[in-house]
C-alpha cells in the first residue's frame, strides 16, 4: 500500500530534498544539489517567491520506506491575468513502480482541481530561472547544476497516466575550437557603429553591481513572450543578486549598453560545477566548498542566459556578446560549451549559434494533464 505524506517538519523537508541521494546514488550523470541550499528554497524567509506562490511537498511511501516525491505549486502572479490557470508540479523523484507515480501526481491533481485549476503542468519550478523538463534523451551525458536528471522510466510512467506533452526542450554542447568567430567579429563592428552601442566588461562583481537590477528589468521585458513566463519581483531581485552574482565569475557576465548608457542586452554564463557538486555529496563542509571553488576555474562552460532587449532582437547584437565572450574563453583556456535548456521552437535563438558546430546532447519535455 502506498501512503502519502505532506513534508511539513524539518526532518520531513530534509528527506524531501535528501530523497534523490539513495536513488541515483549509482549514477555518473546525476548532480546533486547542495542540500542546505535546496532545504532554503521551500522556506519563505529565504526564498521571496513564496510570497506570491504556494508550494507543498509530499513525500510517498510504500512499506514505511519513502519511494518517492513531488511538489505542487501555485504560482498566484501567473494565475488570472497570465490565464494560464494550472497547478505545477516540480521535484519529481520516484522509484519503478507506476503506482506510486500516480499516488504523488494524483495528489497534485487533487490540489489543482481544489484551487479550481484548469490542468496541471511538469515538471517545472516556480518561474523560468529554475529548473524544467523530464529528460527523454540524453541519458548518458551528466547533467548540470540548473538542470534534473532522471530514469527513462520517468517518461515511461507518464505516458502510461495519460499525460501529454507540453513543451519540448533542447540542450546542445560545442567544442570552443569549433567556435567561427570571425563573423561575428566582423558583424560586432558594424552593429557598434549603426546603433552607437558598446560591450561592457568587469573583473569584479561590485562594478557590475550596479547594472543588476536593469539586468532583470531585461531579461523581464526579453522572455516575456515566451510560454510560462513569470516576471521577476523588485523583492526576488536582491534575492537573486545575493544568491547568484556574488557566486559567478565577473568576468563571465556581459552587458551591453546604448549611448544612452541603458542596457539593451546581457549574457551570463556560469563554469561548469557538476563534477564539483558530485564530490561534494550535497555538503559544502567540511571540504565541499574547496571542490566548488576549484570549480569556478573550470575549463567547461554554461550558457544560462542571455537576454536582447524587443527593439534590438534581429539586429545582430548578439554578435557583440558573442564577441567579448570568445575573447574571455580564449584567455581562459575553455575547452567546452555548454548551453542549458532552450525551448524547442525558439528558433530564433537556435539560429544564433548555427556557426558553432552545435551538438544535441539531451531533450527534456514538460508534461501537462488538464483537469
């Protein structure tokens, strides 16, 4: 029989986050999560999302062992004016057994359809900045720090359940070697001049600082078309700048800017920490934090995010980014880059890097079940 149990105690949580640790405790391509980390994201003193969303998390067991777990969130900012009226579901961990699979997602039903919902969607998190999608191809590549890993029998389970999919997304890789600059050198040039435009560089994160909260303005006005699109509060922002820009290397976030000194397009990327998350075991001390430094040196790169503001789209800025990146990679000596999930029919941003010899690597899709 299989019971399911709300994860409200301390002790519960931490079995929520520790859940995936026995499960893919064999695997070379699961990244853990720092597990004081991830413990903070369902807690709203820590995580100013929870302000304006719900999220409860339930733990499924079988035989008083735990098999498996979700989450189902209710992200209030897009229900109504957003219409996109859904329930998500996210953290999503389970044992073979379809039984349990459908215990947990017939909670998050039970949940959506409460709250007069129209369908459920996952495995999602509570906006675009967190991490998306059930794997369905690209086992055998290790995941990243901002992305899940998964059993092929996760797919499995939810086509048996009747679940459809709702968005696909692509992940690709490059070798820097591959990377033709040239045009976009060239291309840079000539986008400077048209638009009087100029790339912004920094070698320490208190410089930067400054242009942060425009940053997330941007990448507001930039992603608000895509699907799912949920805007970044004022409250998020310092969040995010504490969390995130004190923790990434300056000099891999870009910026460019008009006469005007207003940004109109950023890109930030991220060194590639997933070998260092899997020595650490979840636990920066007392010697997981000096993998993840060691990390910041890394030879790997990620792509997470670059953001154009609507009036420059189409008009080749991205060759400016691409620019000051390539000459930062060279003097880093990167080998590897990686870009993190893209949305399938963005075509637009696919298109961007068709001179890099790009390689698919892994397909993740969302799942959605109307209610």
């Amino acid at each position: 029989m299989i019971t399911i149990k709300e994860a409200v105690s301390k002790k519960e949580i931490k079995q929520f986050v520790t859940f995936p640790f026995s499960l893919y405790k064999d695997s070379k391509y699961w990244v853990p999560p720092i597990i004081s980390e991830e413990i903070k994201i369902f807690n709203k003193n820590t995580n100013p999302v929870l302000q304006n969303a719900d999220a409860q998390l339930f733990l499924a067991y079988k035989n008083n062992t735990i098999v498996g777990r979700v989450a189902a969130i209710i992200n209030w900012t897009e229900i109504g004016p957003k219409g996109s009226n859904k329930v998500r579901f996210g953290w999503m961990d389970m044992i073979d057994d379809i039984e349990v699979t459908k215990a947990l997602l017939d909670t998050v039903e039970s949940i959506g359809k409460a709250n007069n919902l129209n369908y459920m969607e996952g495995p999602i998190g509570f906006s675009n900045l967190d991490k998306v999608g059930v794997l369905t191809y690209g086992y055998d590549e290790i995941g990243t720090m901002v992305s899940w890993y998964n059993h092929p029998y996760y797919v499995e389970h939810l086509n048996q359940l009747n679940f459809k999919v709702e968005k696909e997304y692509l992940e690709h890789k490059h070798q820097f070697s591959d990377i033709e600059i040239e045009n976009s050198n060239l291309l840079e040039k000539v986008i400077k001049e048209r638009y009087n435009l100029k790339a912004l560089n920094f070698t320490s994160t208190k410089d930067l600082m400054p242009y942060a909260d425009k940053m997330f303005d941007l990448f507001n006005e930039s992603y608000a078309s895509l699907s799912s699109f949920v805007a970044i509060t004022d409250i998020q922002k310092a969040f995010l700048k504490k969390k995130f820009l004190n923790f990434i290397n300056p000099e891999y976030i870009k910026f460019v800017v008009n006469e005007a000194d207003e940004l109109i397009a950023f890109g930030v990327v991220m060194p590639s920490f997933a070998e260092a998350l899997q020595k650490t075991k979840g636990k920066l001390f007392p010697f997981g934090f000096l993998h993840i430094l060691k990390a910041k040196n890394s030879k790997k790169i990620n792509f997470y995010l670059i953001g154009i503001h609507p009036e420059y789209q189409k008009k080749g800025v991205h060759s400016i980014l691409f620019s000051a990146f390539h000459k930062t990679f060279k003097e880093k000596g990167i080998l590897e880059c990686r870009r993190t999930p893209e949305l399938a029919n963005n075509l637009a941003v696919q298109k961007l890097w068709r001179n890099f010899n790009p390689v698919l690597i892994k397909k993740r899709c969302t799942y959605r079940k109307d209610l």
